[in-house]
C-alpha cells in the first residue's frame, strides 16, 4: 500500500474512531525535528494506532522506533497499520502499560503523548533511557488552552487532570538538568534536553 494512502487512511479513522492522533501541523513539526537533528533512536509512549510511530519512520530508512501501546484494539490495528507501510523491521511495537516497561537501550529522541496525568512519572522513568545529548518532547502541553486558564466551570476530574499538567509545565520549568523550550504548534509540544552547563537558563538559546 502507498504510504501517502496509507497516512491519509489512518488520519480518517482516528477521525471515526475518535482516537487521538497528533495534530497535522504537530506532526509535521516533529518530523521536521527528527530530521535535522538527525534522530536515529526513537522511544514513543503512546502509539495509539501507529500513525506518529509511522510518520517518524518514514523521514529516514535508518531510523529505528521503539513504540507503547497498553490499548490491545489500538495495538492491534497499529501493528496491521506498521505491517501495511513495510515498517515492521524498523518499529517495535510493545503492548504495554508504559510504567511497567523497563529497557537498558539508550534513544536519542523520546516521544511523550500517552496519559497526561502520568507525564511526570514517565518523563522521570525514561530520561534514564536517554542519551547525553538527546531529546524529549512531550506533545499535549497546552491541553486545548485549558493549563493555567479559569478552572471553576470544570468538573473535578478535569481540573485534578490539569493540575497534573500544570505540575508538570512546573517541573520542566525548574528542572536544573533538563531545559526546556516550549512551541506553540498542535495542541502545544515542549522539547526538553540536558543543560549544557549549570548556568544556562531555560531563556538561553539552544545550542
Ligand atoms: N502518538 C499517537 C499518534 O499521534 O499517532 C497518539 C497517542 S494517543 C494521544 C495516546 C495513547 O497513549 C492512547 O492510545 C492510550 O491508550 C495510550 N496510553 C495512555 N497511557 C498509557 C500508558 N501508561 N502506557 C501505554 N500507553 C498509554
């Protein structure tokens, strides 16, 4: 199956599933990031259906992606999804729930864009997983707009979600071996990777 069929394909039945899937302008925005930083080793958590996994694959037949999925329908239509595009030598698929999933391989890109309110705890577990110079890039950040904003008219469950967000928008703010930069594309995206130095700030440029 042609991959351009096979995106185009996938985004429509996310759409009729209503399964989340990265916004089009966030998923070119990530592709773009892997390839000029030239990432090779990708860990994502979250695959959903594939469609993220498959697009970070396709930027370069040298890219390997390692993906989690604990939703068995989600995962099942995501290996049938890798299989179609001919990536199923290049994405390993786990079925999983992410915090029972222990690896010792390094990767120089990991993708966050499973539960929010778990961010934290992943973005804790996995930076072991992370090379020196790497990167992590956490997806959802803005939550519709609705981190920081006016709380009072939402139901508890929502506003305990976005307080989990919030604490985490918090900790990548004040972390002292993480900097992180925050882009206004998709539904919000934070690139987070190791200080160069002690002094460099979260203000400083990259690089
Ligand atoms: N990255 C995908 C894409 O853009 O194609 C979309 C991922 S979707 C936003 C989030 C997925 O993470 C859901 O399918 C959900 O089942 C999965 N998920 C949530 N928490 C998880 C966890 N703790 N471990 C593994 N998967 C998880």
């Amino acid at each position: 199956m042609d991959n351009d069929y096979l995106i185009k394909k996938m985004e429509k039945y996310a759409d009729e599933k209503g399964i989340p899937i990265m916004e089009k302008d966030g998923i070119n925005f990530l592709s773009e990031f892997v390839k000029l930083n030239k990432i090779k080793n990708i860990l994502e958590i979250g695959c959903a259906i594939g469609y993220s996994a498959i697009n970070m694959a396709l930027v370069s037949e040298d890219i390997t992606v390692t993906t989690i999925e604990r939703d068995k329908d989600r995962y099942i239509e995501a290996v049938k999804n890798i299989k179609n595009a001919k990536l199923d030598h290049r994405i390993t698929l786990v079925l999983a729930d992410a915090l029972d999933f222990n690896t010792d391989e390094k990767f120089d890109l990991i993708f966050i864009d499973a539960a929010k309110s778990q961010y934290l705890k992943f973005f804790n577990k996995f930076s072991n997983n992370l090379t020196q110079k790497g990167y992590i890039i956490t997806d959802n950040i803005k939550f519709h707009g609705l981190a920081f904003s006016d709380k009072t008219k939402l139901s508890r469950n929502l506003r305990q979600l976005i307080g989990k967000l919030e604490n985490y928008i918090d900790f990548l703010n004040n972390n002292k071996e993480f900097k992180t930069r925050f882009f206004d594309v998709g539904d919000g995206i934070a690139i987070s990777r190791r200080r160069l130095d002690n002094n460099e700030t979260n203000n400083s440029k990259d690089k």
